[in-house]
C-alpha cells in the first residue's frame, strides 16, 4: 500500500474532489466516518454518485440539500464489507472538513478517511468491522504514525458540526480486532 496509495482488493472509482497534500504533511491520522444515502437507507449507487459529483437530485427530496457539496473519502466500506477507494491516499481527500487533532488543524491535510455505509444510531455490521480493522492495520504499516492514539472519529475532530460515526460505533469492539489484525 505504501508504494501505491491504494487499498488492496478495493474497487476503484475515482472522485475529482481531492486535492495535493501540502508539502510537508505527513500522514499521521485515520478518521472514521459514516455515511447513507438517502439518510438510513443502504445499498445502491447513491454515496458513489455523490463522492463523484452526478447525484441526481431529483432522486430524493434530500439530495437537493447535498447535489452540490464536493466531499470524497479516500475509501468506503460498505455494509457487506467491500471497499471502494475514491482518492488514493497520497492525495487529499475531502472528508473531514474544518477539524482539528490534537490541536493541529485541518485533518485533511494529513489524514486517511474511511467512511462505513452506515448511520450514527444503526449498527454497524460485523464484516465492516473486520475490513475496516484491516484497512486500519494497512494504513498503520505503511505510515507508522498513524498509532492506535492517531484513530479518531469524525466527532471528534468537528465536534458539534459532525455525530459520526455515532454511538452504534463499537470503539472497544474495532480496537479488539485491530490488536487482533495487528499481531495475525
């Protein structure tokens, strides 16, 4: 992964909405999201057409709100625990917005985005907790700064503007099987 950006086994289907690193920005951080479209509703193509700009907003009353936001994560884990990637990770995605780490600002700049199909008060399947404890223990291999310390969600980094990825998230649960992944 270090010497292409890219998750192995995930599909790709790339997002324009990501940008360069700045120069000295090394990665340091892994943010874990949720995401659904329409809100609660799993499946479909809804969340790849948004990360890619051809949301059609006539497809539901809620896509008026979000059809021209330009957002991306680096990759997705869906629900059966497929992964799509959108931005290779040497490059800056758009998915944590104004934030702040440990008192270092914008995230983005030196972050990895996971997003889980998922909503803050579902919970999250058990398969997307082992690919995203994969995905996790791949990103600490290849940037070893990114520590157990240095996994956040995006509550945390834009507390009062962002919930995810909520109280459905099992935090214990997922570091449980990291510790696993990290030492299989």
């Amino acid at each position: 992964m270090r010497a292409t950006g890219r998750f192995p086994g995930s599909r790709w289907c790339p997002s324009p909405n990501f940008g360069p690193r700045p120069e000295n920005a090394a990665i340091s951080l892994l943010v874990v999201h949720n995401i659904s479209l329409p809100p609660g509703q799993f499946g479909g193509s809804y969340i790849e057409d948004f990360f890619c700009n051809r949301l059609e907003r006539q497809a539901h009353p809620y896509f008026e709100l979000i059809a021209d936001l330009q957002v991306s994560a680096h990759a997705l884990v869906r629900r059966d625990g497929s992964v799509v990637q959108f931005v290779n990770c040497f490059d800056r995605a758009w998915h944590a917005g104004r934030s702040c780490f440990g008192g270092q600002e914008e995230c983005n700049d030196y972050s990895v985005g996971i997003e889980l199909e998922g909503a803050d008060d579902i919970p999250y399947s058990e398969a997307q907790y082992q690919t995203l404890a994969h995905l996790t223990a791949l990103t600490m291999a290849a940037w070893p700064t990114v520590n157990p310390e240095r996994i956040t969600g995006h509550s945390d980094i834009a507390p009062g503007r962002k919930t995810d990825p909520g109280p459905a998230f099992q935090w214990a649960h997922f570091r449980k099987l990291l510790k696993t992944t990290e030492s299989g």
